[in-house]
C-alpha cells in the first residue's frame, strides 16, 4: 500500500500542477485576463507549472491582469517577486528540455550523467532566460535587437547563475541523498519542482538588487 501511494501521490501532483498552469493559460488566452506585458503570458503558466497549485495563489494576488482597472504602483517585494519569474520560467523551460535530451542522448561528462544534464541545462536555460529577459527589457525600453540582448544579457546573468546555484545544489543533493530516479519517474518531476522553487528563493535578492540598481525593470 506503501508503494502505491508513492507512485501515485507525485503523478497527482504533477497533473495539479499541469491543470493550474492550463487554468492560467486559459485565463490569459481565453477569458480576457491578458497580460500588458505580453511575455509574462508565457511565465505566469510557466511559474505555476513548477510552483504547483501553490502559485494560483501569487498569480491571483498581483498577477493576474484586470483590464480597464487602474493601475497601481506594485511593492518592492511583489515586483522583486516578478522580476524572479522571468528568470525563473526561463530556467524552468531550458531545464525541462535539457532534461530529457540528455536523458535520450544519455549525455554524460567525466562519466557522470549528473553533470552531463547540469551542463546542458544550464546552457538552455541561460538562452531560453536571456530570450525571455529581452521580450521584457526591449520593449519598455525601445531597444532595438542589439542593445536589447545586451540589456538581457545584463540583467538576467547574475538573476540566472543565482538561480542555478539554489536549483542545482537541491539537485545534486537529491543525487546524493535519495533514491535515484529517472526523468520517466513522476517522482523525478517533483523534485525537480521544489528544486526550481528553492532557485527561485535564491534568485529573489539578486533580483531585489538588479531592480534597486535599475539593471532590472520595476514591474
């Protein structure tokens, strides 16, 4: 009975997690909730995605886009939180994918399978971050392509390297400490989600720093 509650309690989990982000996509797409910011379309579902049914909580808090209501100055804390986002669904998306092409290529480096998925997330989410960095900055700034990259690039590496750091030694402890998984196991998926959310922990100062600094927009 044991056994089964641990194969079933993650794969419910997950399907929470997927029905939330759907919930949030329709809310944005179909119901009229659409975002000003047109890249924060695809990080709210993203946020939800990895935070779970949890993140309906932020997303109906200062998240969710009321057309025609008057717009308010958010606090620091809530734009902070923002900021994170897109560093976070960046990492979020480039990891998920590089996750299961270093599971299919069976990518390893020095004989180790750990570091070979590590690697390759990183670089994934370090582009798919900067891409999505850029679809925020260039247009609140009127930045043509050039400078926009370099604008994004300026103001997600430190947020994306803060990230990683918190994400990978959850993952590495999980490597260590517990039973290994595959990316075919539901449990895997989970874990990988508390480990996006302790990144998403660790990016949160950086980003409070980048926003007072004015590297990063006060959303």
């Amino acid at each position: 009975m044991q056994a089964e509650w641990s194969a079933v309690m993650p794969a419910a989990w997950l399907m929470l997690s997927a029905l939330a982000a759907c919930f949030v996509m329709f809310d944005i797409w179909v119901a009229g909730h659409k975002q000003p910011m047109p890249i924060m379309s695809v990080v709210w579902p993203l946020t939800v995605l990895y935070w779970g049914p949890a993140g309906l909580v932020f997303y109906f808090w200062f998240g969710r886009s009321n057309p025609g209501a008057g717009k308010q100055e958010a606090p620091v804390w809530q734009s902070t939180f923002l900021g994170a986002t897109h560093c976070g669904a960046g990492c979020a998306l480039g990891d998920f994918i590089g996750e299961w092409l270093a599971f299919a290529l069976s990518l390893a480096i020095g004989g180790s399978e750990l570091a070979g998925r590590l690697a390759l997330a990183f670089a994934l989410a370090y582009l798919i971050g900067i891409a999505f960095q850029y679809f925020s900055i260039a247009p609140m700034r009127g930045l043509g392509l050039r400078d926009g990259i370099a604008a994004a690039v300026k103001a997600d590496t430190l947020s994306l390297l803060a990230y990683e750091v918190g994400m990978f030694a959850c993952m590495i402890a999980f490597a260590k400490l517990a039973s290994p998984l595959k990316p075919t196991d539901a449990a895997y998926w989970v874990r990988m989600q508390a480990a996006m959310v302790v990144g998403f922990a660790t990016t949160c100062p950086v980003n409070y720093w980048l926003i007072r600094r004015g590297i990063k927009e006060k959303m």
